[in-house]
C-alpha cells in the first residue's frame, strides 16, 4: 500500500471538465506531481488507454436536469469531446 504522503508528495489532482455529446462531467485526475505526464493533454494522449478515471465527479445532462454527484467515474477517451482544466479563479474577458 502506498503511503499517504508518499503520494501527496509525487502526484497531484487536478480538477478537470470533459463534456461528451450529451454530459458535462467535472471530476479531478490523478497526475505526476511535476515533469513527465503532468499535463492533461498527457492524461489524454496516453497510449493504450481507452477510459479515464475521475474522482469527486459531479455529472450533468446537456440538456438540464439535476447534477449527479459520484466517487468514482471512469470515461471512455473517445467520447470526450471538448477537455480542459476548470479554472481556479476568475478568468479576465479574452479581449
């Protein structure tokens, strides 16, 4: 088992969006703390993957209806059509 500290120091979660032809799915990934497959271009473009797990996952039609809230979702990569890390903080206009 790894040590909880272990982890905290050499990864971090980053809390990130893919929307699908019909969701808005908002969760946060698992990646390397620093360096190598720290960027979510990265999460996306790893070979061999086919599904992306997400955890603290809020999922919401985009068509309406109320948001659902689940632990764990794990996302087909060739579903995702738009993908980007939510933002932290207020953004200024693009001008």
């Amino acid at each position: 088992m790894i040590d909880q500290a272990f982890r905290e120091q050499h990864h971090q979660l980053k809390r990130i969006v893919f929307e699908t032809a019909r969701h808005r799915i908002v969760g946060e990934v698992t990646v390397p703390a620093e360096g190598h497959r720290s960027r979510l271009s990265d999460v996306l473009n790893r070979e061999g993957v086919t599904f992306i797990s997400l955890v603290n996952v809020t999922i919401t039609g985009l068509d309406g209806g109320n948001p659902e809230q689940r632990p764990y979702v794990a996302v087909a990569r060739d579903q995702i059509q738009i993908a980007y890390e939510e933002a932290s903080e207020e953004l200024p206009p693009v001008s």
